[in-house]
C-alpha cells in the first residue's frame, strides 16, 4: 500500500498496515474502556501534575510500554537468527536492519534512562527529606520531553521508515547519501528531544540534593541512591551536549549538505569519538543509578548498614570520574595509534578497582546479616555474579590485542547485555517491587515476583552467555543471516529459547500488578520492608507534601536507629519554602509543539517547521506571563488560616 502525504510517497508494507489497523480499533476501545471504567479523572491528574511521585511513575509506565515493544523486536531478531539460513517473515535486509536499530536505541534511551529516572523521581526527595524535586514545572517538562522524543522515535514504525543505521548511527552510514530516506532523521530528532528532557532532569536532581536535604543531613549521611543520583546527573550535565552537539552536526549533514563526517574536510571517525565521549558515560549513567539502589536494597535486607560507606562513595565518584577517559576502547580497530590504544586500554582496566570494590562491600554487609530473600533481594542477589561476569569480558575487551579478535562480534553483544541488562534492567526490577508502595501504597505479590525474577534471570543467561561463545566462533555482529558450517547454530537456538523465557517472565509482571491492584483493598502502612531511610517514615502512598515538619537528621540510617531505640525522629518547623506541585497543562503544549517542528525537519515540510516554531514561541510566551505557582501559594496560605 502506497500513498501521498504532502507530496511524500509513503509506502506501508504488510506489518505497518497491522499495526495501523490495531491502533484504528484499539484506541476507540480504550477510549470506551476508560469513559465507562471512569478512569479519565486519574489520568488528567496524573497527565497535569507536577508532583514527583506521580512524574516518577509516568516515566516508570511509559518506559515499561516501551520495554515491551523493545523486547518485541528482540524477539524478532532472535526468530530470524533462530537457525542458519532462516527466511523469517520480512525480517531479513533492511527490515533487519531497522528492527535491531530500533531495539538497541528504545533500550538505551527510552527504556534504562526513564525507569531509573522515573525512580529517581519517586525515592530520592523522599530519602533527603524534600517534599518535591526543587524545579517541579521542569520535572513535568523534563518528562513531556523524553515522552515526545520516544513517540516522534516510535512514530517512525507506521511511517514504514524506522531508523536503520543501528543505535550508534555512524556516519557516514547515517548521512544522506547513504540512507537518504526520512529513517534517521527520526534518531536525530527523537534523540534531541528526550535528550533535553534527560538534562532538565539531571539539573533538577542536582539542585534538589544539594539544597533541599533536611536538618542534618550531611552529604556524609546520605544514603547511597541519593548519590549516586547526584553523581549520575553530573554525568549527564556532561555527556548529553556531546551527544546533542552530535546529533546536531549529522543534522546538518542530512539536511543542508554539510561535511562533518563525510568529504575532504569531514572523517566518518569524528563522529565515533562525539559519540562515544557521550557512550560510554552513558553506561555508567544507566548503572551508578542501579548501584545505589542495590546498596540500599542489600543494606535493608540484611538488616545491616552497609559496609565501607566511605569507601562506597569514593568508589562511585571513581567509576564517575574514570568513565569520561576510557571512550576509545570502542575505537582500538580505528587506527588511533599504539599510544592511544594502550592510554585507553589501561584507564579501562583501572575502573574495574572501584568497581570491585562495591563488590565486595555488598557482599560484607550480607556477612553475618539476617537475610531476607523477598523479591528486591533476589534481584539483588542476581544481579553481583550477573555483573561481575559482564565486568570480566569487559576486561578481556581492554586488551587492545585482544579486541582485535572480539571487535565487532558477538562477544561484545554478550559483554554489553551482561553489564546493561546485568546492573540496569535488575535495578530497576529491584526498585520497582521495593518503591511500589512508596508509589501506590501496595506491595506486589512476592510469588509472582519471585517466578519473574527466576524466569528473567534464567532466560538471560541462556540468551546471553551463548553468545559469548558464538562470538569466539566468529558470528560478526549486525548480521541477520549465517550458514550451517558457520558452527553457531546451537548457541543461536539456546539464545532464542532463552529471549522467549525472558520475554515470558514480564507477563508475570502484568499478572502481579493487575492481581495487587484487584485483591488488595487496604494500603500498606507506611514501613512495610522495615526500611532505614526517610522515605520509609511516610505514609504510603506518598501525599503531595509528605514533610509538613521536617525530620532532623543526626547520623546516617536515623530512622533504623530511631525505630531501634522505640522512639520518633525528632522534627523542626521551617519555613514554607518548600516546592509546590500544581496542576499545568503547558507541558502539553509544549509537546504538541515540539513534535509538530520535528516531523516539519524530518520530511522538510517547511510550513510545518514555521506551525512548529510559533506553537513552541507561544508556548514560552505563555509561561513568561503566567506562573500557575501563585495560585498554589494563595490556596496553601488559606488552608493555613
């Protein structure tokens, strides 16, 4: 099926026209569904506030929806690749090509990022003693940001022009003249626009840890999730432009006939290096984040402090520090020359030493702790042998001898999916079942979440550990065809078993949040883990203003040490200066605005360019002459009286 949209020839194959017809039913149902179910006013609620509690579970859902559909084309990838020689449907050439584009890049960006960020919002206020983040209309912009983004990237589907140049989109593969249709142009814009909205959130994290902490507590005393946060958004307010100024030169590129990655002033390497000082921070951004909260998990489930706190912190500044000076490890093949490969091989070996040592002290503080093996544990649990065996290929891979062997093969699929999937997928899965009732004052049946964990962790092994052993055998990455003397059939078909147990393992998921919310009628109190920080002295789930009387902060774990002595914490009035969360809706139009000027670049409609710029003009108009906080301020002011 082919037709005309603004003079573009659009052409739809056969699974386009599918996904098209199940959104034409569909969103009539929903919309039935919800009208009859009377759900509109929770999410009008949830869609206007900036509250941090409900932004961080906007993020958590959106990323989830898009997980699932990642996870499709994961499972596609793995049908094609099932046996040698497969014809699997369409998946094969340059659909293949868009499919494990799309998978990778909705991972990364669209998936790690917000659910970390999205936990970030619920815990780490709460942890500090802050009744919001310090920006909340920037939150709520932060979030609009990322959710346009994902859905300018997603959009690219039904328009049968998804993105194909992989996730890392090199040049000079991703310059016009060699994909030349609209597919990339979606990456770039997707990209710039959550992009931005992962930068306000960074600068909002940081401002709101350094200057809204409670009476007393010391960034000494801090727990771990709140910095490793701290330190994650520095390494945010870093390594984004990079990635933006990028995105911003290939744009040029595409769209006004540049030369910066290709041509006599150009060289394709250029944009390896932009990208990778924005890459590889961006693992540790995805894993600091999981680091804290594994801290915090192990800390209160084995009812001890957790061990070496300096040590901890010292390690995750370390592991901050050291990811903006091992990005060339990704280049030992380019030709950088002996000094600069051994420079990079050496400072890529060195993280391993703070990494290590977080190691070692998770496992000192379950040392003579009482254990308690309920679902955030497990995943705890899962996670240190899990990451430890991504840490170790990733020391193979230091070896810039040896990297000539493994570059570019599966072996580097293993490795990166040992220590993403490893740290930030069970991070996150860790978070969600200990923050869930801190978000809907429920706590997930622990069954349920114990045969997602098994299931998970079972599958990802037998999809991943194979591929280290098919990569040793030469299967090159990015291919979506091998043959029968090739010798990696098995390992192939173990990996596809394992991506459908994985796959399997997030309807358990769907089941317990669907059975928590149908059979439990009653909320939890307010501590249902027996928890040692502040967020576990409210009730849950969370008020809008949970702090009315700040808690005063002596030592670090004050509320385990309070509850063990059987007394309160001790509280001090203060000022009303406190972040108020009101009700906007200008977020949204300010992502109507934004998606309108992006399809206007992406297939050069400049009228839509001009819509798109006066929508997003008007949009700060609007918010330089109107500040919903006043009104907030004025009805708190009468409730007082």
């Amino acid at each position: 099926m082919q037709f005309y949209l603004f003079g573009e020839l659009i052409v739809l194959p056969t699974d386009v026209i599918a996904a098209w017809v199940s959104v034409i039913i569909g969103a009539p149902l929903a919309l039935y569904w919800f009208t009859k179910k009377r759900y509109w006013p929770v999410v009008w609620d949830f869609a206007t506030s900036t509250n941090h509690r409900k932004i961080g579970m906007l993020y958590i859902i959106f990323a989830l929806l898009f997980f699932f559909r990642a996870g499709i084309d994961a499972l596609f990838i793995r049908l094609q690749l099932v046996t040698a020689e497969n014809e699997f449907w369409v998946f094969q050439g340059d659909k293949y090509n868009e499919v494990f584009t799309t998978h990778g890049t909705m991972m990364i960006f669209f998936v790690a990022m917000p659910l970390l960020i999205g936990l970030m919002n619920v815990a780490v206020p709460l942890q500090i003693g802050a009744n919001d983040l310090a920006f909340p209309f920037l939150n709520a912009i932060g979030f609009y940001l990322f959710l346009t983004g994902g859905m300018i990237f997603f959009a690219a589907f039904f328009f049968n022009a998804a993105p194909n140049a992989g996730w890392t989109a090199y040049a000079p593969l991703s310059t016009y003249e060699f994909t030349s249709g609209p597919n990339n142009n979606y990456y770039i814009f997707g990209l710039q626009v959550s992009g931005l909205g992962t930068i306000f959130a960074a600068i909002n994290m940081i401002v709101t840890i350094l200057r809204l902490r409670a009476p007393g507590l010391k960034l000494t005393r801090m727990p771990l999730f709140p910095w490793a946060s701290l330190i994650t958004s520095f390494l945010i307010l870093v390594a984004f432009p990079v990635l933006a100024i990028a995105l911003l030169l290939l744009q040029f590129d595409r769209f006004y006939g540049a030369t910066f990655f290709l041509g006599e002033m150009g060289h394709p390497v250029y944009w390896q290096h932009l990208f990778w000082i924005f890459g590889h921070p961006e693992v540790y951004i995805l894993a600091l984040p999981a680091f804290g909260i594994f801290s915090d998990i192990i800390s209160s489930f084995s009812r001890k402090n957790v061990f070496g706190y300096t040590s901890m912190v010292i390690a995750l500044a370390l592991i901050g520090l050291l990811g903006f000076m091992v990005w060339a490890h990704h280049m030992f093949t380019v030709g950088l020359g002996p000094f600069a490969n051994t420079f990079f091989a050496i400072t890529t070996m060195m993280i391993a030493v703070p990494t290590g040592i977080k190691v070692f002290n998770w496992l000192f503080t379950m040392r003579r702790g009482v254990i308690r093996l309920q679902t955030p544990m497990l995943f705890a649990l899962g996670f240190i042998p899990t990451f430890v065996m991504g840490g170790v290929t990733g020391v193979m891979l230091a070896s810039a001898a040896a990297d000539m062997q493994y570059h570019d093969t599966y072996f580097v699929v293993a490795h990166f999916h040992y220590v993403i999937i490893g740290s930030t997928v069970l991070g996150a899965f860790a978070g969600l079942y200990y923050w869930y009732p801190k978000m809907t004052g429920k706590v997930l049946d622990d069954k349920l979440g114990k045969w997602h964990f098994w299931l998970f962790l079972i599958g990802f092994h037998l999809t991943f550990f194979p591929q280290h052993l098919a990569g040793l055998n030469g299967m090159p990455r990015r291919v979506y065809d091998y043959t029968w003397e090739d010798g990696v059939f098995v390992y192939n078909f173990i990996s596809t078993i394992g991506a459908f147990l994985m796959g399997a393992s997030m309807l358990f998921v769907l089941w317990n949040i669907y059975k928590t919310h149908r059979t439990k009628e009653e909320n939890v109190g307010p501590d249902p883990w027996d928890g040692r920080t502040l967020e576990w002295s409210v009730p849950s789930p969370v008020p809008e203003h949970p702090f009315e009387k700040m808690p005063v902060i002596d030592r670090r774990d004050a509320l385990w040490w309070a509850k063990q002595e059987e007394r309160s914490l001790p509280i001090e009035d203060h000022p009303r200066t406190s972040p108020i969360a009101v009700r906007t809706v200008q977020p949204l139009v300010l992502s109507a605005a934004l998606t309108i000027l992006s399809f206007g670049f992406i297939y050069g409609w400049v009228w839509m360019q001009i819509l798109g710029g006066a929508a997003s003009l008007g949009f700060f108009l609007l918010r330089a002459f109107n500040d919903e906080r006043t009104e907030a301020y004025r009805k708190e002011e009468q409730d007082d009286e």
